[in-house]
C-alpha cells in the first residue's frame, strides 16, 4: 500500500485497473474504481429507459467513469472534489 500519493499517481492505478481510497476513508472500507463505460453499448434497462423517455432494450454507448463503492456497500457513479483533486492522501486498495 503506497501512502501519500497525489491524485495522478491514484488516477494512473486506477487506468491499471487497482482500486484506490482516500486515506480518511480507510475505515469505511470506501473507494473508488475505473468503470471501463460500455463501447459497444450495452441494452437499457426499464429503470433507464424510463429516465431518457427511450424504448426498454435501447443500444446506448456509456463511456468510461469513476465509481465510488460506498461505506453502505453501495456503488454510485464518483467525481473528484477539488479536496479530492489537491489530496497526497490516496492510497492503493489491497
């Protein structure tokens, strides 16, 4: 585990396909993964075709994004605060 990386060195694991948290969230067994999107698209659900007015079984292309497993094991689509951003606190996940 490498402590006190800077969010570019947490952002080039993540591109490897490692996990990474925010030292602070540790505890919480919190962090975040590089989602690889779906190039070739992938069929929308009822849930989604309902929130773009679309037809259930719709191709759609997601394109890649971060994700954030929650301390209530959870995933949610993550963005980076600027704390975030400006942090050495970041640590690879075993």
């Amino acid at each position: 585990v490498r402590i006190k990386m800077n969010f570019g060195e947490a952002l080039e694991l993540l591109k490897k396909g490692e996990k990474v948290c925010r030292e602070g969230w540790n505890g919480k067994k919190m962090y975040i993964t590089l989602k690889p999107g779906y190039p070739d698209g992938i069929n929308c659900n009822e849930a989604t075709a309902k929130a773009h007015n679309i037809p259930v079984g719709t191709n759609i292309v997601y394109c890649p994004y971060l994700e954030m497993k929650t301390a209530d094991n959870k995933l949610v689509p993550w963005l980076a605060s600027q704390t975030d951003v400006l942090a050495e606190d970041w640590m690879e996940v075993a």
